[in-house]
C-alpha cells in the first residue's frame, strides 16, 4: 500500500488522504487536516493574528473555523460551539476567550472559505494546514483553501495564549505533539516550494522558499540564489548565497564563482 505523499501531489485532493486528525505526507511536508489543542479547566485567551493573507483568485473570503469540543467560545457577549474568524479581523488580530466545561475539552480550528458568490465551504478539497510549534508556546497555522492546488501560503496565522496566568505546557495537548526536529517549517516550506517549481508554479515557489530561507533553511537561500542568477540579479543572488553559505557548500561554490559570471 503506497504511503500519501508517494503519491503525485496533484493525483488524489488531500480531502480523500486524511483518516483522522493525524497529518499526511505531502511533498514530504506533515499536512493537517485541524490543528488541536486541548483546554485547561476554566478559561484561555486566545490571540490569532494573520501574518500573511494571499487567497487565490477563485476564493472571495477565507479565514479559520473555531470550534470547540466540551466548552464553549465567548463572543458578543455569546456563548457559542463555534465561531468562523475571517481575514479581515485576523490581519486586525483579534483575542477569543474559550471555556472548558469538561475534562477533555478542546478547539480546533481548520480553513474556512468562500468560493466566487458560493456557498461557505471547509473541509472538502485541497484544504490543510502546515503547523510550525514554536519553543514559547505559539504556532503558526500554513494554511490551504480547497480549490485549486494546495498552497500553504494563502493565509498563515499566528495562534498565542495569552492568559494571564497561562496553564502549564504539559497540560495541553497540542495535535502535533512536539516540534518536529527533523522536519522543521523552514525545511517543510522549502519541499512544498520544490514541488511547486516542478509544476511550473514558479511565483508560489519562489515565496515559499523565501519564507523557508527566513526560517534559516539554507537549501531554500541556495535556491533563491538560482533564481535571481538566472533572471540576471546578481546582487540578490549574492545576498542569498551569502546567508547560506555557511551551511550549505553549493552555495559557497556558487558565491566564489559569482566574480567571474559579473
């Protein structure tokens, strides 16, 4: 039986690839279907700001369906199961108070969308999130539409507590358990970016890799690198190779031979 990501990217939507809460392969990224989180007893603010907002042509509105299991979000004054944040109050970052009723309380949040004049859409298509958990407790949610081919760039936010008095870490349950060290979102950025330069979708290539570099993966400078070199801009391709060349020797041997291509 083939793992997901053996398969072509654009072969099967990522919809039909998930089985759960657990995350698939793609283009050897972990792509989730929610990112969840479990609920301490009583209150938790939450902060969700969007970083980055770049929804495809097709898709008129988008942003991120909360939903909470055992408790309930407060808004307006209301107690609700849920609540869809969409991208103009998350460029405004906006706080959310949620409340677990129960034990194993939790929240999940996954991509919501708009499609032309259509109907509100989520899960169904090429939908999914890239989660970056970082050291301090915040993530940062990639996240995809489905319509189209998967783009994790089309809405990225940033998802803090920000209790007063926070619970400690070991009582949550986030879904992907620990950072991964051997996948950080740089070196998962930077596959997804590949695999968009080989269908020729080089302007999401190229903003994945730039993201990728800016969280230190060197491979992604390198090939940014290539990138302004073959277009002529020799000062951006120093700039890049210059970042990278001290993890990665291509990109040393590219800026040592950079004098004689000038």
């Amino acid at each position: 039986m083939n793992r997901p990501g053996a398969q072509r990217p654009g072969d099967v939507p990522l919809e039909h690839r998930y089985t759960g809460a657990d995350p698939i392969d793609w283009c050897g990224a972990d792509v989730y279907p929610m990112y969840t989180e479990a609920l301490p007893t009583g209150t938790t603010a939450l902060r969700l700001r969007a970083l980055s907002v770049m929804p495809p042509a097709d898709v008129s509105g988008l942003g991120l369906g909360l939903t909470v299991t055992d408790g309930h979000v407060k808004l307006g004054g209301r107690s609700l199961a849920g609540v869809d944040i969409w991208s103009d109050a998350l460029a405004a970052g906006i706080d959310i108070t949620v409340t677990a009723e129960a034990p194993d309380a939790l929240f999940t949040l996954t991509p919501v969308w708009v499609a032309g004049a259509g109907p509100q859409q989520s899960w169904t298509g090429n939908y999914g999130m890239v989660v970056d958990l970082l050291p301090d407790g915040a993530s940062t949610l990639w996240c995809s539409t489905g319509p189209g081919t998967p783009d994790f760039n089309e809405l990225v936010v940033e998802l803090t507590r920000t209790d007063t008095d926070p619970a400690p870490t070991d009582q949550l349950r986030r879904t992907p358990a620990q950072p991964r060290a051997e996948q950080s979102v740089g070196r998962a950025l930077h596959d997804l970016g590949t695999a968009m330069f080989a269908r020729g979708e080089h302007d999401s290539a190229r903003l994945l890799w730039t993201q990728a570099a800016e969280a230190g993966h060197s491979g992604a400078a390198y090939d940014l690198g290539l990138l302004a070199l073959h277009v002529g801009d020799i000062s951006t391709a120093r700039t890049w190779w210059q970042a990278a060349a001290h993890e990665d020797p291509r990109a040393a041997t590219c800026l040592a031979e950079l004098p004689q291509r000038t």
